[in-house]
C-alpha cells in the first residue's frame, strides 16, 4: 500500500493543479474579452447635440469669430468659428445637460486690436441661438418740407435746439430776434406736426395742424399749452427722463417731454417735470437717476406709471475675480452682466458674462484654437470694470435676455437697471 500511495497522490494533486490553471487562463480570458468590451463602447460613444447657432444674413461679421461651448465648471466641449448665414452645430460626448456659451470676435477697431468674449451662462442642452441684427426700416420718401415760425421765442431757456417736432423726418432751426425759423420734413402732406419744449422751466405743446408741403405757419410759443399730465421726477440725486407717444397700428413717436432739453439752459434741474396727453395707444417712460451708489434706469412701454420709484440700493463686491466673481446687493434682479477688461499695447481685451441671481461665472479658461490665433491673451491680466443688474417686471426670465431662436418681447414691458459705481 505503501508504494501505490506516493504516485496516487502525485497524480492527483498534479491533475488539481492542472485544472487550477486551466481556470485561471479561462478566468484571465474572460476578463480580457471584457475589458476589451468596454474600452470598446467606450470608444464607441456617440457625440451629442450641445447647441445650435444660427448666424442671420443681416449679421454683420468682421476679423475671427469664434463660438465655443463649456460645463458649468468651465471645461471646454466644443469650439467652433462661425460667418454670416451659417448654421453651426456643437457636440460632446459629455452628459452635461448645462452649459456656458461664449462668443468671441478679434477684430480691428480703431488702432485697437479688439477681442472680445461675451458668455451666457446655464444654458439648456439642445438650446438655439439666434444671432441677428435689429434692421431699421428707412423712412420713406418725404412729402416736402413746410416752415413754422414761432414767435415769442426769446427767454433763457428757449433755444431752438431744445424743440421737438413729432410727425416729421427731422428739422432743423435757427433763431433771430426772438423768432425761430424751422424747416420741417414732412411724411406726408398735409401732416399734423406736434410741437414740444419747456417754457420757464415746465413742460408745454402746440399742434400745428395740417401743415403741407412749402406752407409757411406762424405760430407763438407764448401761447403753447402747459401739458395737462405731468410727472415730476423728484428723487434724491440728479434725474432725467423722456415719454414718448404712439398711436394703435402706427410706429410713428410723438415727443411730449425730453428733459435733456433743459440742460443747456437757465432752468436746468435735478428734479424735472415730464408732460404727456392722453389718448395714445401706448407710451414709452424712460427715467434716469445718477446717484452716490450709482445709477438707476426704469423703462416701460405700455401706460404711463405715475408713481415710479427709483431704489436706493447697495452693492458691495466679495471677489472682483472672473473665476470666483461674487457680491452683495441689495436688491431683487432678474440676471446680472459683469465686465473685466485689460488693455496692454494696442490689444484691448473684454469678457461679459450674464448669469442669473446664484450662479457661478464658470469662466476658467480660452480654448486652444483661439489661444493659437490670440497668443498674446492673457486670462490672468483680465480685471473687473463693472456690473449691471436686471430686473424685469413683466414676467420675463433671465432666458428671454439671452438671444435665443424662441425669444419673444413682450408688447408691454418694464424693467429697472442698476449700475453700482466702481
């Protein structure tokens, strides 16, 4: 028994052995298979829509634009150029379902080698811009000019500069002995011509109407009529404004009061009068103020608000950095717009980022492809210049001041702006 047993045990422990490598290839094997399956899917993954821009023909384009996409952290996805009446599509392979949208263009201006970035932040994946520029319609042939002169013309205030004549193309006006002489350009003939200015400090008008082409009117400005809706502009600090006039279906502006015609003259204030008439379709008002913390603006079209109020906010900043940009403010706002700027030699570079209230810049970095053009870029000379707030009272979003494809104005709007000083 003694002599079977040696090689009994030999052979069995070999043939254990044996099958324990056999496993072991086979385990290594499968493993391998695997592996190499997933370095394959990997490679496989497919790149996904970012982001569309749609480059309108009226989209004027100079020098090198440069559109490029990132995370919320700044990482950078995709960048691409971009001329008038492209469609550019952007990808990635990466999930994020957030993103950053800068737009760069380097171009000349002046004796300036200007490059600048502007970013919209926390985008939607899949989202379009649209980029185009607002046309002006150019008015029509004119009907002719027609002549008012208005008498009475001579205190401190009245100079001809500071009239405005609505229904017109334009004017333009001289003063002798009290009278002005202006020669208007009418749209069609005959026109009722609405005559605006400020007479000893308040707002006054004058119809002239049915004035036609090559008539000679004679008006006196003494007799003009005090605006019988008036608003008054008394805020802390120094204040200006305008309201403009429409009727329904007509794009033509009638000037009531504009407050900057006081300034060249003796009755200049601080807190101005705006005179208005009822019975327009709808009404711009534009208000002004500049004050220690700053200026405010309100603007609205729709009614006219009687009873504006211009905050007394305050700004303080915690880190004036592109990359770690924060602050405090005193008040509610829809987005902010923030600008850092460095001129070096003749190259003058500036970055805008509009982000929403909580927000992180998400500004870290320039993509390689405009660093090869820029070589002499630098991210870390970039310093804070200043930042405008956004509050919309319309129901607008901080997506509907974004130039996305969807965007729609609203009919009536109202917003207030602030810009805190330096």
């Amino acid at each position: 028994m003694k002599f079977m047993y040696t090689p009994i045990c030999t052979q069995v422990f070999l043939r254990m052995n044996s099958i324990r490598g056999w496993r072991a290839v086979l385990l290594f094997f499968v493993t391998s298979v695997f592996l190499f399956a997933c370095k394959g899917d990997e490679e496989k993954k497919t790149a996904l829509p970012l982001l569309t821009v749609i480059v309108d023909e009226s989209y004027t384009v100079d020098g090198d634009n440069w559109i490029f996409v990132t995370d919320l952290t700044g990482d950078v996805l995709d960048t691409k150029s971009y001329a008038t009446g492209q469609t550019v599509s952007f990808s990635s392979t990466n999930e994020a379902d957030k993103i950053n949208v800068t737009i760069f263009q380097g171009h000349d201006s002046g004796n300036l080698k200007e490059l600048s970035f502007h970013t919209y932040t926390n985008l939607d994946r899949g989202d379009s811009l649209k980029l185009s520029l607002t046309v002006t319609t150019p008015p029509t042939s004119s009907a002719g000019e027609a002549t008012i002169e208005l008498s009475n013309y001579f205190d401190a205030d009245n100079i001809p500069a500071s009239l405005l004549f609505s229904n017109t193309y334009g004017w333009s006006s001289s003063a002798t002995g009290g009278v002005a002489d202006v020669v208007v350009t009418l749209p069609q003939s005959p026109a009722d011509v609405l005559v605006s200015g400020y007479r000893s400090g308040g707002p006054v008008y004058g119809w002239v109407n049915a004035l036609a082409t090559d008539d000679i009117a004679e008006e006196d400005y003494s007799t003009f009529s005090t605006f019988p809706k008036q608003l008054k502009l008394d805020y802390p600090g120094v204040t200006s404004g305008y309201i403009v006039g429409y009727y329904a279906g007509n794009t033509t502006p009638y000037y009531f009061s504009n407050s900057t015609q006081l300034d060249q003259t003796t009755f200049k204030s601080n807190t101005p009068t705006l005179g208005y008439l009822d019975g327009f379709d709808h009404y711009q008002t534009y208000v002004f103020n500049q004050n220690d913390n700053g200026s405010v603006s309100y603007y609205k079209t729709g009614s006219v608000n009687t009873s504006i109020a211009i905050p007394a906010f305050t700004f303080s900043l915690t880190s004036p950095e592109i990359k770690t940009f924060s602050f405090n403010f005193s008040e509610e706002y829809t987005y902010y717009d923030a600008q850092w700027q460095y001129q070096e030699g003749t190259n003058w570079v500036h970055w805008n980022i509009e982000s929403e209230p909580g927000q992180i810049s998400g500004v870290t970095s320039i993509p390689t492809e405009i660093r090869s053009l820029y070589p002499q870029l630098d991210f870390s000379k970039l310093e804070y210049f200043g930042c405008t707030f956004t509050k919309f009272l319309d129901g607008r979003k901080y997506r509907d001041a974004v130039p996305l494809k969807t965007i729609q104005t609203p009919v009536n709007s109202e917003v207030y702006n602030f810009n805190p000083t330096l």
